[in-house]
C-alpha cells in the first residue's frame, strides 16, 4: 500500500489518462456469441515499448479457430490503441472493413467463415496506453524511473483486461493456446516475460527485441516488464524428478536483497509440489521480477513489489501469494469470474498453511486469526450467474471484496477440518490438475468452477456437503451457534443459518477443559452439562462462524476511519 500511494503521487498528471470506455473497464461477463464461437489457437505479439514518448506499438497476428460460421470478429482492445492495419489470412482489408468506437474491434471477414475454418488475423497497432491510477488494484500501464533515472515499466490487467495493450478475448475462457513476444525496448534495458526465452535480438541501433514463448497463458497473465534487470538465478530439483529454472529479475543495487528472497523460491515449490502437485509450468520456469506496482499473478513471470519487506512468520507473503497463483489462477483458471474464490481463496490460504509446514500449529493459528478479523460478510462469494472481474471484486458493484480471499481461505480451513487433510489435498489436487495422480507432462492448464469443486470433494469422501457449500459461499452471512438451557437441565445446542436447511456442522466444545465432540445431526444437539460448568465452544477456532466481538471490533475500526 506504501508503494501504491507513492506511484500514484508520482505522476498525477497522467494517472488514468488517457481514459478508457466502459467496454475496455469490463472484463468477463456475458459476452457475444460470435467471440465465444473462436477457439483461441496461437497469437504471435511484436510489441514495441517507446518511453520517451510514452507509447506502445504492436503487430499482433491471432490464429483463431471458426466453431461455428461467422461473418466477423470481435475482438477486444482499448480504442487508445487505434489499428491502422488488418489482414485476413494474408489479404489485406480496406479501413471500412474495421471500427473500434468503443473498445470491442469489429473486423468484418472478406467472407464468411465455415466451422472448423481457420482464420489468421494480423492487426497492427498502436499508441498511447492507458496510465493505472493504483496499480495493480487498478489496471494499465506503469511508466517509472529507478533512482539512477532509468526507464522501470510494467503492465497489470487483471480487473480490466488484457485488452489495454494488446488485441484479445477479454474473458476467463478466451485463453490462446500459445502466445509467442517479441518485445523490443531501448538499448541497456532488459524485458523479462513469460515463458520461455527463445533469444534476444540485437538491434543495429542498439535496441533489443526479447524473444518469448508461453503455453495456455491466461488473459491477464500476459505481461510486459522493461527495466535495467539483474538477474539471480538456479535451477530447482523437483520430488517429481524434473529440473525448473528459477530465475528473479531485480533492479541494480539490490544484490543482497535479492538473493534473500530468490532463497526463498525453492523451499517454497518444495512445500506446494509436497502438499498439492507438481509446479505446472516446469518446462518453462519460475519466474519473479521485480516491478513498480505491489504484485500479480503473471503466469511464470510473477509481478513483485514488496519491498523485501519482513514479518513475523519468515517468509515473504507477497511473493508466496502470487507464486500460489500458479496452480490457483494460472493452472486452475475459474470459467467464470464469479468463481474467483478459486483463485484468490485458495492463494489467500496458502499463506497460514506454508507457516504450519514451516513451524508448525502456532503460526498457522496466529496467521489464520489475522485473516478471520478482515472476513466482512456484505455479498455471497458466489452469485450463481456470469459476472465480470469487477462484479466480483467491487463492493460497490455488488461483490464480495475481500472475502472471496479472506473468507474463502477460511471457509477451506474449516473444510479441511471437516473431512481431514488426505481428502481436503485429494480434492484440491483432482480440481486443480483435473485428476487425483499428476505428473510432469500428464495435465495442462485447465478451466474449473465451484461446481466442479463441490463435485471433487463428493468424490473423495462419498458425502455430499451441499449444506456446507451453500452457507458459506451462496449466503453472506455466517452461521450462528445457539445454546439454550432447558428447563429439563439439558443444554441444547443449535445452528442457525440464514437458510431453512439443516447446517449438521460438527462442532467441538471444552466443558471443565474436557473435550467433547457434538455431531449435530440435522443441525442440533442436545447434551447434560452440569450447572456452573465452564463451557467454551470451539476452542480450537476450527469454524468459521458468527463472532460478535469481530463484529463489534469491525465497528469501532470503521468509527475510527471516520473521525477527522
């Protein structure tokens, strides 16, 4: 947040400028038949970056697959990026043949397309792109200068879309099947990006071209990254037998730094290839470079603007954060936004649970007490309807904010304390990699739901926990314990949900310090406790439930925020 609030101090004047069309601010959603009628095979991005002049240009060549007949594309791009140029499978078209007034190209084809044509459209581009106001929380493009005054550049588009700097499928689904970059850029700077390094193309003129190829990238995770780089690198020898290269891209000045934090890739690949599978993209590498926003989840070239900042638990959370999004965001990439749970829920979680592996119950407790304060309950996590990336992540559009991390990251602790941890991972393993055994070579990046995931866990425990799934992701608020005592002296114990089903959620109680686990068949229990007894319910904090002391800490931060 530091760093956030000195980049937008930075350069106001550009902030947010040039604007963008409400089309370009949306990402995902209910989107036209004809774009979802394109299998997304291959784009081929020439892109140059021009800081003097604070410009892009690009020629972008999409190889699309006709699943049904068309007569046109739609394709995606910020209209401050004017086309000047487009050709159908290698015919050049006329300027009326194209229009782009609002963000959504519209290029019409010399002729119809059959299904199963092929079709290769080549666009070429260029411009001024759109300045974030607060990267990344807000997307664009990062114009900075590292302290010697050298050019620092980054893209973010998670909320916006890939569309601000290059021709698209602006949804979940419109991944391509192979992205190859060629990012030229001044000479002395460097252009780190995803996947594999082909080469680097030496200009006359002392320019160089950075020659990348990625598989199955998602939309947003295709990123342009342009500073005078240092790099640390090394190679990681996988439990599956396979060798990744580990690569971290930091500015100069920051040897020692950065070689406390490339210290931490390995031991943390170890922990997620140990707990949920192989790192999916270990035939490209592990990438981190260091960038002037706070972070994302670029597939294999993780955005990291921390700081090297230190905490209590020994471990970078940021760079584990975005690096968890590679098996939740990039391997596992949710169909619809309003699945985002999926991403950032289980990313969220993954924090507290890499403390426990490394030292044990405490710090899991301690880590997963600091997410339960920040859980708000406003708006389900999951609405049951496609929605776009900012329906989702705005509060003030209706979303769930916050809690699809917070929330989600406890709702799956809860889980796992539900059905125990060998059918927790079984079931985060079969939704993620799309069956219980990967391997290097045996998956690829996939799509997957809610849905799937409720199905995964019926799978490996034979319940069906529908019950669990509806309260915590389809309704806002929390469940609620309430004990009663009985005129017959018995106490009654009884769940209480904002649905008219039963929440047959078990739950432990300490009475005099002696545990005692209650089924609660259909919702309710009732059990002898003897008078004065001392009662605690849940001791170990395993459910995520109704607190009314949080709500009352809640309260009195937001009173706080508001005084002068």
């Amino acid at each position: 947040m530091i760093l956030a609030i000195f980049l937008a101090a930075a350069a106001p004047q550009t902030a947010g400028k040039p604007p963008i069309t409400p089309q370009t601010q949306v990402s995902g959603g209910v989107r036209p038949a004809e774009q979802l009628a394109l299998r997304f095979d291959a784009v081929d991005l020439a892109i140059e970056i021009l800081p003097a002049a604070k410009r892009l240009r690009g020629v972008a060549t999409l190889t699309f697959t006709a699943e049904t007949p068309l007569s046109r594309l739609l394709i995606d791009l910020d209209r401050n990026l004017p086309v000047s140029a487009v050709s159908i499978d290698g015919v050049a078209l006329k300027p009326a043949a194209w229009s782009n007034p609002d963000g959504r190209l519209t290029i019409t084809l010399p002729s119809p397309a059959r299904a199963g044509a092929a079709l290769v459209a080549r666009i070429t581009y260029g411009g001024v792109p759109h300045v974030a106001v607060n990267a990344p929380w807000d997307d664009g493009v990062v114009w900075s200068k590292t302290k010697d005054g050298r050019t620092w550049f980054a893209t973010t588009a998670e909320g916006y879309g890939c569309d601000l700097f290059w021709p698209c499928l602006d949804f979940p689904t419109g991944e391509p099947g192979k992205v190859d970059l060629h990012i030229t850029v001044p000479k002395g700077l460097k252009a780190p990006s995803n996947g594999v390094l082909l080469g680097v193309d030496a200009l006359a003129d002392g320019r160089t071209t950075w020659n990348w190829r990625a598989k199955r990238p998602n939309t947003y995770g295709v990123a342009l990254n342009v500073g005078p780089y240092e790099e640390v690198s090394g190679t990681y020898r996988s439990r599956y037998g396979n060798t990744v290269p580990m690569i971290y891209w930091h500015l100069p000045g920051e040897a020692q730094k950065a070689k406390g934090l490339f210290d931490e890739f390995a031991p943390t690949l170890d922990f997620f290839e140990s707990v949920i599978g192989p790192y999916p993209f270990g035939d490209e590498k592990v990438g981190v470079v260091e960038t002037p926003h706070k972070g994302m989840e670029h597939q294999t070239i993780n955005a990291y603007g921390n700081a090297y900042a230190k905490a209590p638990e020994g471990f970078d959370w940021l760079f584990n954060h975005e690096f968890a999004h590679e098996w939740f965001a990039n391997q596992l990439t949710a169909a619809n936004w309003d699945d985002y749970w999926l991403h950032e829920g289980f990313a969220t979680y993954m924090q507290p649970l890499y403390g426990r592996w490394r030292e044990g119950e405490a710090r899991y407790a301690v880590m997963m007490e600091a997410q339960r304060n920040r859980i708000e309950n406003k708006a389900p996590v999951v609405r049951g309807m496609i929605l776009t990336e900012e329906q989702v992540y705005e509060p003030g559009k209706g979303g769930a904010g916050q809690d699809i991390y917070f929330k989600a990251s406890w709702m799956l602790h809860t889980l796992r304390w539900l059905i125990g941890d060998a059918a927790f991972f079984d079931a985060t393993r079969r939704v993620v990699y799309g069956r219980p055994d990967p391997k290097p070579g045996n998956f690829a990046p996939r799509y997957g739901s809610t849905a799937e995931f409720e199905r995964a866990v019926i799978e490996v425990t034979g319940n069906d926990y529908a019950w669990f799934f509806d309260v915590y992701l389809r309704q806002a608020p929390l469940p609620e314990i309430v004990t009663t005592r009985q005129a017959d002296g018995m106490v009654e114990f009884r769940w209480k949900t904002s649905l008219a089903k039963p929440f047959p959620m078990p739950v432990e109680i300490a009475i005099d310090g002696k545990m005692r686990r209650l089924e609660m068949a259909g919702g309710v229990e009732r059990i002898a406790i003897p008078a004065g007894a001392h009662v605690v319910i849940d001791p170990s904090s395993r459910i995520l439930r109704r607190n009314p002391a949080i709500e009352a800490f809640q309260a009195y931060q937001a009173a706080q925020r508001e005084k002068p």
